[in-house]
C-alpha cells in the first residue's frame, strides 16, 4: 500500500511538472532563452561578434549566439530545462543606481580639482542580439554597466576644457579680452557643453553590448553641483566676471560712438570748407574769362563798376599811388 501511494504521488508530480510547469509564455516585450541541464541552446558555431575592443578585449567577449524564443507560446520545456527572460524595453536608471550603497550623487574631480556633484539618467536596453553577455556572462550586468559608466564620466569630466575655447586660444581675435573674461572655469565649461558630455559618454559607451549585453540607449547628464561653498565662490566670480566683460562692451560702444561722431564732424568742416572756397573759385574762373576776352582794359573796367557800390558803403578809403595793371 505504502509503495503504490509512493507511486501514485511520483505519477501526479511527474504529470504536474510536465502539463503544469513544462508550459511557458513570453511576454511582448520578453526575449527567452532555454538551457538543457545548464547549457544554452547555441545557433550552431557562430559567435557575436565582439566589436571594436581592442587586441585584449576581443578574445575575452566572445559569446556564443543563442536561439532566441520570441513572443508567444504556449511552449513546453523538458524537466531538465530551463527558460531565462529578459525584457528587451528600453529602461531608465539614475545615476546614482547601485545596489551596494545609498547615494544622493556621483563625486567626481573637475581638471581643477574641482569637486563636483554629478547626477542624471541613463536609459538602456537588453541585446537581443547578445543574449549569453546577459544572462550568462556577468553576475549583474547592470551593476558592471554603471560602474563602467561612471568610471568613464570622471574620466571624462577630469580632463574637459571647452573646444570652443581651445580654439580661440589657437587663433585670437579682436574679441579676445572679453571672451577670456567669462571662460576658463571647468565647472561653468561642463555646464554649458552638457550636450557635448551626453554624446561623448553614449560614443565612449558603445561596446557595453558586446561586453555585458546592454546596449546604451542614451546618457542624460543634467546636474553638474560642486558644494555649496564652491558654488558661493563661482557664483560671485561670475559676477564679477560678467560685470568686468559689460563694462569692456559700454566701454566699446562708447568709444565706436565717438569715432562715428569724429568722422561726421570731419565730413562737416569739409562741406563747409567747400562752399566758402566756391564762390572764390567761380570769381576767378569770371575775371580770367573778362580778362582773356576783353583784355586789361575790360579787367580794369570790371573792377572800378565793381567798387562803386563797395565805395558807397565806405566809411574812409585810402588811395595807394600805385597803378592797376
């Protein structure tokens, strides 16, 4: 009796684990794959390729492809076997994400040594063409993709100088004073090339598919806070820095002013000094005329009908003994 209930209760786990258990269903947005006795169901001998990693990197991230289970089922599995599901949605985590410690921000030190506060998103997805990375090469791959993002981010925010101030410094303009005096601070530099920053992280950050089975949808910096009392400082460097570059502007202003009222006041003096010298010159050109047609007679003739009305208004004349030629 004792063996035909052990047989009967081996008989109902065995039809439980078959009918019950062996089905399975992946979702829409799942990707699964299927072991046997541990080891994944490969696609034949292909490998996934490992990318641009280097000579150290290539021999070291070649996974195998796996036969991939889409959406769907019902599918049945064997005792023996396995389902691993992973959803392929594209997913966020903030920066500060890590399992092993509480923290409010990423600490990382500026090129002048600077520290800084950083805090953001990332947003990634599982490889659907790297499977065996995901599941089987890590322990926590979103752990190591973090660790390697942030290694990469301090890196990165150690050794930032603008590009738009190397540049000025190679070929200085007329500009120059005024540029020098509002750039030049690591801190307010990360600020303002944010977007630079995000698509050097994403660039930096390509090969984590081929290393940990995660693909880096996009890197979202959006704070970067050095501590109070450096943010104090910074603000009233600023400050001053932008009061310094708005006078040097007045300054230019008035000074361009000026030499637009110079040249109008020159331009001034020459019209009038044209129009007195005009009546002189017309005179001229009319006694050389008088003087070529009607000879020295007719000069002479012009000039006394000319002084009868001067003489009118003559209050004393004086008479020289010399003779008009």
């Amino acid at each position: 009796m004792i063996v035909e209930g052990f047989l009967l209760g081996l008989a109902g786990y065995a039809v439980f684990r078959l009918l019950v258990r062996g089905f399975y269903t992946v979702k829409p947005d799942e990707r699964a794959v299927l072991t046997s006795l541990g080891r994944a169901v490969r696609l034949g001998g292909e490998v996934v390729a490992p990318g641009d990693l280097g000579q150290d990197g290539q021999p070291r991230y070649r996974y195998p492809a796996l036969r991939v289970i889409g959406p769907g089922g019902p599918y049945f599995k064997w005792p023996w076997q396995e389902v691993h599901k992973a959803s392929v949605s594209t997913q966020a985590v903030p920066l500060t994400w890590d399992p092993t410690k509480r923290q409010s921000t990423i600490e990382a030190v500026t090129k002048d040594n600077l520290t800084t506060g950083v805090d953001g998103q990332l947003r990634f997805r599982v490889s659907e063409g790297n499977l065996y990375a995901y599941h089987f090469g890590v322990t926590s791959p979103l752990e190591h993709v973090m660790g390697y993002f942030i290694s990469v981010l301090r890196e990165r925010i150690a050794t930032f100088v603008d590009p738009r101030h190397e540049e000025r410094d190679a070929e200085p303009d007329a500009e120059g004073i005024a540029i020098d005096l509002s750039e030049g601070v690591s801190i307010n530099d990360l600020r303002k090339n944010l977007p630079l920053l995000n698509a050097y992280m994403e660039q930096q950050c390509r090969s984590t598919a081929q290393r940990y089975g995660i693909e880096l949808d996009a890197a979202l910096i959006t704070q970067i806070d050095p501590p109070p009392e450096v943010d104090r400082a910074l603000s009233a460097i600023n400050s001053t820095r932008n009061q310094v570059a708005a006078d040097i502007s007045t300054a230019r202003a008035d000074a361009e002013q000026q030499i637009t009222m110079s040249k109008r006041a020159v331009d001034i003096a020459m019209n009038n000094a044209q129009a007195e010298v005009a009546p002189l010159r017309e005179l001229a050109n009319t006694l050389g005329m008088i003087k070529a047609e009607g000879g020295p007679q007719a000069l002479r003739a012009y000039l006394r009908n000319m002084r009868v009305p001067m003489l009118a208004r003559a209050r004393r004349i004086v008479q020289s003994t010399g003779s008009v030629n």
